[in-house]
C-alpha cells in the first residue's frame, strides 16, 4: 500500500506549491478563495499559483467561479476529489503546508523579503539611468474594459470572443487582452493593431507556450526605442499571469503588404485583440 | 563555481565576443542573436546555482524571473534586458518584424556585458 505522500505526489504531482494549494482549497469545505488570497497564503508568486490553478482546474480538483472581475476557486465536490481530500486529511500537517521554495544558501535572502543592498546584483550606473521608471511612467495597469473592437478586422481571424476557452486559454488570453490594452494606452494613434500569434493563437500550444504578440505601427524608425517603450509592460505581465508575452514590431506598410513572403500566412492566424 | 557554471560563463563570454564582433561589421541581426545566447547561457548558469536545469529559451527566462527577479536576488531590469534581448532575437530572425537598427543591437551587447559581469560576480558568491 501506497503511503499518503506518495499517492498524493501520484495524483497530483510533486509539485509542493500544487499540493500546498489543494491543501489549502480542501482544508475547509465550501472554502473559496481568489488568486491573490491564494498566492499569498501557498507562500508563492502569483504566476506560479495561476500556472498550478489551471493544472489543478484542468484536472478537476478545482473548480473556478469568475464573478464580474473577479475570479474564486474552490475544491471540487467530485468523487475524486473527496476522496483526495481524505488522503490530504490523514497526512501529518507538516506535509501539507507549503514547503519554503528552495533551500537557503549562504548570501541569499528570503523569498518575501527585501535583499540588502550588497546582494543585489545591479550596476549603480544602470540603475540610476532612469530606465526603470522611465518605463514604469509608460506601463500602467489598464483599467478594466471590455477589449476594444479592432478597427479592421483580419480576414478570417478570430476575436477575444471565441467561445469556450478552457481556463488555462482564458488566462492566456486575459494577459494577452491587458498586454493589448497597455499597448494602446503606450501609442495612441500610431497603433494599428495588437495580434495574437503563433501557437497560442493556432490553438497548438503547450501549457508553457510564449503569448506571441504582433504589434502593428504606423511606422517604425527606430526598433530598440518601441522595444524599450514595451519592456515594463512585458515583464510586469509576465510575472503576474506567470506565461512569457512576446512582442514583434511589425510596420503598417509591411502588414498591409502585398501576397509574396510569410505575411499573409501569419496574418491569417492572428487573432485581434 | 561548478563546472557546469564555469561552462556557460565560457560559452557566454564566447557568444558575447562573436556579438561584439558582429556589430563592429554592422552584422546586426547576428550580433543581436549572438548577444542574446549569451544571456540565456548567464541565465542557466545563474539556475544551475539553484540546482536547476532549464532548456528552452522561455522556461529559462521564466524560471530566472520567477528565482532571481520576483525574490529581490538580481535587479530588476535583468528580466526585462533578458526578455527584450529574446525578442530583438526572435525579430533578427523574423522575415515579417521591422529591421532592427544599430542602436538596438547596440544595446542588447552593452546589456549583454553587464549582465555577464553581474552574473560571474553572483556565481563565484553563491559557491564560494
């Protein structure tokens, strides 16, 4: 017979952020709790914890309840779900809180807390170049709107709209919707489209797939300039929905362009966001 | 340092010369390309310090930003320089991304520089 830990690292996984989760979910039934409520009390970042939530949403261990903005998860009432939670129920405590995310190593600081100063690995030049909140004045949260309706729509593209999406999809496209919204606050009238390409948007993707973006310009004179302007933006999403958010830059002239080349290919996938 | 560790700082010190060389010839899809190896290879060696392995050029970024970035250990603008260097990379090698110009690929060598300065500095500490 299986001992407890075993069966659970069977079932669930070895992740422990995973475990510490479902432990978190099923230790009180009818328990339901947002993201962020989540991320803080599983001691993890708020990536990780989305990234875990949609394994656990997708494996039925979890079900997810979006109420306006905000979205709940709770331990499902299925039959295997219960009979996990008797398993995480029987276990010692200690096995079922959240473990720390690494082993301490000398020099390095705790996960929450801030580094000293001598640990942090920068160049006093560089940070003191502005770079950060030069960027931080250009990316601000967007404020919650439903995505804007492209002005013209791509020949056989699909919208945000599509029915459906399986939650790990929905939290893919909800970065990728808020990516395209700082990206239009960031240009204004210069920008002529945000798109959704590559595998996320040709729906082959692997759960860790990049969310690819084309970004449509009037024109562009210098590429690093659009690239720094996008950069804050980038990671910030990044972090928060714990999935890379790609940019290419891509001039009106050329979108528009004529048959030959790959164009007409990837503008054919792209989706509008 | 492990050997693994040294390996990648050799490889990147390697990669960061063929970017710089690339950009003196005006080569500048290569050197951004080249620049932006190195980066990843400073990033893995940064990971194997925290015992882990990563491949792919995303789960190598993603798992740098998510040890290093969110835990205060490294600043910042790493995550950012090492994903805008991936990007200038994937548009180097786009036929359908805006050309890159000099001053991008400029930068992503200086960032390169830095950040290969910053990664040894952190390396040779953590297995001291």
């Amino acid at each position: 017979m299986l001992e407890n830990s075993s069966a659970l690292d069977l079932t669930v996984g070895r992740s422990t952020v995973r475990q510490a989760i479902l432990a978190l979910l099923m230790d009180e039934p009818g328990c339901r709790l947002h993201l962020r409520e989540i991320q803080r009390r599983a001691a993890t970042s708020p990536g990780t914890a989305s990234r875990e939530l949609a394994k656990l949403v997708a494996a039925g261990l979890v079900e997810r309840e979006a109420e306006g903005a905000q979205v709940y998860f709770r331990a499902s009432n299925s039959p295997f779900a219960m009979m996990l939670r008797s398993i995480l129920l029987a276990m010692p405590s200690p096995e079922r809180g959240p473990r720390p995310r690494r082993l301490p190593r000398p020099g390095r600081t705790k996960a929450t807390a801030a580094p000293a100063a001598d640990q942090v690995e920068f160049e006093p030049g560089v940070a003191s170049s502005g770079i950060d909140s030069a960027a931080a004045r250009v990316f601000e949260p967007a404020p919650r709107q439903r995505s804007q309706a492209p002005s013209e729509q791509v020949a056989g593209a699909d919208t945000l709209e599509s029915p459906a999406p399986s939650s790990a999809d929905s939290l893919v496209l909800k970065a990728a919707g808020r990516f395209a919204e700082s990206v239009r606050l960031a240009y204004g009238d210069t920008l002529r489209g945000v798109y959704l390409y590559g595998a996320r948007a040709g729906g082959s993707a692997a759960g860790d797939a990049d969310v690819e973006t084309i970004i449509v310009l009037d024109q562009i004179d210098h590429y690093g300039a659009e690239l720094e302007k996008t950069s804050q933006m980038c990671a910030s999403l990044s972090h928060e929905f714990g999935v890379l958010v790609s940019r290419i830059f891509v001039s009106e002239s050329t979108w528009e362009g004529g048959p030959d080349g790959r164009l007409p290919l990837v503008r054919s996938e792209a989706i509008a966001l | 340092m492990t050997p693994r560790s040294a390996q990648l700082i050799d490889g990147a010190n390697q990669a960061l010369a063929s970017a710089q060389r690339e950009l003196e010839a005006r080569d500048l899809d290569g050197a951004a390309e080249r620049a932006c190896v190195a980066m990843l290879r400073l990033a893995k060696a940064c990971l194997d310090v925290d015992g882990v392995s990563a491949g792919p050029a995303k789960a190598v970024c993603s798992e740098y930003g998510e040890r290093f970035v969110q835990t205060g250990i490294m600043y910042s603008a790493y995550f950012r320089w090492l994903l805008d260097a991936a990007d200038l990379r994937k548009a180097a090698a786009s036929d359908v991304a805006a050309p890159i110009d000099y001053d991008a690929a400029a930068t992503v060598v200086e960032r390169a520089e830095i950040f290969r300065d910053a990664t040894t500095r952190f390396v040779a500490r953590s297995t001291r």
